[in-house]
C-alpha cells in the first residue's frame, strides 16, 4: 500500500525542486513565491530555512556541502547555507523583461540546465530561454520561445534528456551525449491532453522511468522510456509540482507543491493536508543520485 505523509512544517507559497542531498542526507526545496530556500532533516524531523532577495526557481548542489548555486529571479546566485550569504556567479537573462529562472538541474558532467519563463502566466508570452551553465560560468542558449521551462531530466545510462514546456502539454526527449552535452533527434515522448494536468516537474528513476508531477491533476505519474504510462499516484493536493528520491537508500518520493501562490488559487487539499505541503512516498522505487555542479562524468 502507497503511504503519503507530510514532512514540511508549514505549507510552501510555491513549493518546488526538492533536492536530495546524499552527503549530507538532507533534503532541500524552494518556495518560489516565499522567496526562500528550506532544509529538512527526515532523521530529526527538523527544518531550517534561508530567506533570500528573489524568487529562487530551481538549485542545484556543489561540490562543498552546505553551499547551493540558485537560480534567482534572472542570475545564478552561490547560497552558503551556515551563515545564509549570497554572490552572484553569472547573469543570464537581462532585469525586467518580465523573465525568471524556473525549472533546472545538472546533466550528468555536472552542467547545470536551467530554463526560464514569463513570470505572469497569465499573459500566454513564450519568451523563456533554456541556458547550460559550466563550472567556469561559461553559458550556452539551448532553446528559445518556451512559455514555462519544466519537467527536465537525464537519462544518463540510455543518454537521453527530458524537457517539457508546460502550456503546450507536451514532454520531449532528445539523444543527449553526457560528456559533450551534443543533443540531437528531438521527439515527443509524451502527450500530455491525454492525462490529468499539466506536466510540471520531473525526474528519472533507476530504471530509466520518468516521473511526472501532472499539475493540476492530483498526481504523479511515471513512464517507462518507451513513453507507456505504468503507474499513477493519486495525491491529495491539486497541484504537485516537482518529484524527487531521496532518502538513504533513494527508494523516498519527495513531491513538492503549490500552495497560495502562482496565478491560479489552488483547490483545498485532501484528508488533511494543505496546499503547498512537501509530501514524502513510499513509491517501491530506486532513484538515482542528484548529479553535483561542476563533478561528473
């Protein structure tokens, strides 16, 4: 039987991007809205929580425990967590055209992907850029014209990267060389108007199954890489919006969701929990390890 239980102490504004981090067996997330980074300790059920001066869209970790590189509003920021001081490491949209960092992660070389969106949804405007950062803070344009950046994730053994735009309901796949970040043979993986929601954010598990928040729908979904939905978890929040593995033997399901925030007010939560509620699952699933900025292949 699938249990679902709370681990966040007060519900996120806009939760997303929960981050296992294996060396420090913690997990971390990021209420965009709230403006905030938050850390919980499953062994001591404690949380901590690092306020910052912008919308934080996604993270990645380091190399140094305990030190986070943010996406903020339009810049990469480095987050050391014991003191809570931030500085700037490359800009990468230009202030005030209405854009900010969202979905992101490392590929396996350790290259942080990270997209961008028009932060009012509600115009229906598709100018947000996906852009690869390295460790030298070199950064490359992937893709333009994408109205919210979403559901990214790797592939590493079948060489594959995931993206999904979500007003167009439609995830993508492409071949993906992890040591020479090369893509190529772009193709639909998955149509979402067939499903509950909207396809939020992802990851991929030991199997090479692709899981999927389906915004809007009261659900995780995973799909093999053949593109076959095999499971759905029914969740009783409206609006997850990013799943991740963690724990120590990487077999938890963290799902982050919204809450009050967005542009869109979220539908009251199920059996007593609140939208914006950081949930944890016991899917019966391996994950794999979140990949370190600047440590890969």
């Amino acid at each position: 039987m699938t249990t679902i239980e709370r681990v966040s102490q007060s519900p996120a504004e806009l939760g997303e991007c929960p981050v296992w981090s294996a060396a420090e067996q913690l997990l971390y997330w990021a209420d965009i809205d709230g403006q905030s980074i938050h850390r919980h300790d499953p062994t001591s059920g404690t949380e901590e929580v690092r306020r910052l001066e912008g919308r934080p869209g996604s993270f990645v970790l380091t190399q140094e425990p305990g030190r986070l590189l943010v996406a903020v509003e339009h810049e990469l920021v480095w987050l050391d967590w014991a003191t809570g001081a931030t500085e700037l490491f490359v800009s990468l949209e230009t202030a005030g055209t209405g854009n900010r960092l969202n979905d992101g992660r490392c590929d396996p070389a350790g290259r942080y992907v990270v997209g961008s969106m028009y932060a009012d949804t509600t115009a229906g405007r598709s100018t947000g850029r996906l852009h690869r950062v390295s460790i030298d803070g070199t950064a490359e344009e992937l893709r333009s014209g994408i109205g919210v950046t979403n559901g990214l994730g790797f592939d590493r053994d079948r060489g594959r990267m995931y993206f999904a735009d979500t007003p167009t309901e439609q995830v993508t796949v492409w071949d993906y060389d992890n040591v020479t970040g090369e893509r190529g043979n772009e193709r639909r993986f998955l149509d979402y108007t067939e499903i509950d929601g909207k396809p939020d954010g992802a990851c991929v598990d030991a199997d090479g199954c692709y899981w999927s928040a389906s915004v809007y729908g009261w659900a995780i979904i995973r799909v093999t890489p053949d593109g076959t939905v095999d499971r759905r978890i029914e969740l009783p929040v409206q609006k997850p919006s990013m799943p991740a593995f963690g724990g120590p033997d990487l077999k938890t399901l963290y799902v982050t969701t919204i809450g009050t925030g967005g542009t869109v007010p979220s539908e009251p939560g199920r059996d007593g929990f609140t939208p914006g509620d950081t949930l944890a699952i016991n899917a019966g699933v391996q994950g794999v390890a979140e990949p370190v900025f600047g440590e890969g292949i």
